[in-house]
C-alpha cells in the first residue's frame, strides 16, 4: 500500500475546524465530537472524564493533513502533522506561558518563554533561584514555585512541605524542553 502524501488544510476551513474550549485548530488527537457537534482537541480534552465520542474517522485524517503550529500568530512557521503536532507544541519557541507564580502571587504575567528570566528577575527576585540547591522549612507548611536558570536552560521548580504530615514534594521541569518527564520527588519524613 502507498503511502499518502501530506496535505495542507485549505485555509478557508481552518476557521470551521476548531476545538470548542480552547480555540485552536483541531490538530492534536484524540478529538471527541460532542452531541452538539462541537468538537474538542487531544490538548483540552479529559481522558478521566470524556465528553462526546472518539472521532476516530477525522484521527486517521490528521496523519497525513498538515496544520500550522498553535503558535502560528506568535511568529511560528511550522506545520507538521496531527501526528506530530502535539510534540512541536509543547516545545515550540513562539509558544507563550502563564507566570509559573501565579498561583501563590495571582501574577497575571503572559508571555514568551524568552521573556521569563527577565520577568523574573523584574517581579518575582525572591523565586530566582541563583544554584541548584535550597533549603527546606520543616516547620511550617510551604508551597513555593522557582525558576532556576541553569546549563542554557530554565527550569520551574515546584516545592511542597506539610512538616505536620511528614510529607515533602518536589518538581523539577525544563520549560526550553516541554518534555513530560518531570522529576517529581514525594517523600515521607521519618520522624
């Protein structure tokens, strides 16, 4: 059996192939159809808690049909497959972030990964990790979120302590390479 060539998607239907809670192309599987007909993307949908069915027909199309990257409208010019999509994304340069503090700071910076350091080292000096070291507060309760720059690259550092628990949890992502492949470290503290 041949194989198909790639195929870009005209740009006229670019507007009518959208997922309905983000808003991007639908490029990523899986894609579920919802009863309405709306369709959702493999970067929103929930695998614990699907909506719609599995569209496994549009799925088999996404192999050969090429898309511009999400990022497309920040300088990106890739297009890769619905295969690939999904791999290019998570470490495009054009991407755009939310600040990693805004859970504990409601910073509502968005930006370009390029920008971070700056926006750290402008906003946020005391998450600025200058070694890849830290102490740890076993008294008091703590979440904290740093970045540490280190080796040309930037990493997001997640800590956690409940001292009342004996519980400590650590998270260790490079955010220049989206890979998934966090060190997560939890830890019971023997007393």
């Amino acid at each position: 059996m041949a194989v198909p060539s790639m195929m870009s998607v005209p740009e006229e239907l670019m507007d009518r192939l959208v997922c309905i809670k983000c808003g991007n192309v639908l490029s990523v599987c899986p894609v579920y159809t919802l009863p309405n007909e709306d369709a959702i993307c493999g970067r929103c949908v929930d695998l614990k808690n699907q909506d719609g069915i599995r569209n496994r027909s549009y799925e088999i199309l996404l192999e050969i049909l090429t898309f511009p990257c999400m990022n497309k409208k920040f300088g990106c010019m890739e297009n890769r497959t619905g295969k690939n999509m999904y791999e290019h994304e998570q470490k495009c340069l054009h991407r755009r972030i939310n600040c990693p503090t805004f859970a504990s700071t409601s910073c509502d910076w968005f930006g370009e990964i390029d920008n971070l350091l700056e926006h750290f080292e402008n906003n946020h000096v005391l998450n600025l990790m200058k070694e890849p070291s830290f102490e740890v507060n076993f008294v008091h309760k703590f979440e904290e979120v740093s970045l540490l720059p280190y080796a040309d690259s930037l990493f997001i550092v997640t800590k956690l302590g409940e001292p009342q628990k004996k519980i400590f949890w650590c998270s260790v992502q490079n955010i220049l390479n989206m890979k998934m492949k966090n060190l997560n470290i939890f830890s019971r503290l023997k007393s």
